[in-house]
C-alpha cells in the first residue's frame, strides 16, 4: 500500500437538517437554511425580507417536505 494514499474513515451522521423558513404574511415566500439540531433544539424564528409585499416579516421554521 502507498504510505501518501489517505484512507477513506467511516464518517458519522451530520448534526444539521435543511429547514424551511415559510413567511407568515402568508405569500409562501421561503428561505432554506440549515440548522444544527444539538446546539439549537427550539425552533427558529427570524424577521426577514419578504420581496412580494415589501416588508420585514416574521419567517418561522417549518419542515422540508
């Protein structure tokens, strides 16, 4: 065996899931992101910009389907 070939590891699972930020203004605007489900395990809660009626929002977290 070459002593420089690097030897592939057995990795564990990521700690992060993809999240859907979904507005609440209701225009079905959405952000994704990813979260880390060990360092924050309550749902996120963001106000962003929803560009379809020009405001800051509420942006709350919903599940990826």
């Amino acid at each position: 065996m070459n002593p420089t070939a690097v030897l592939n590891m057995a990795r564990g699972k990521g700690k992060t899931i993809p999240i859907k930020l979904l507005s609440s203004a209701g225009t079905g605007y959405f952000y994704t992101t990813r979260r880390n489900v060990t360092r924050t395990p309550e749902k996120f809660k963001f106000v962003k910009y929803d560009p379809i009626v020009r405001r800051r929002v509420l942006f709350t977290e919903h599940k990826i389907k």
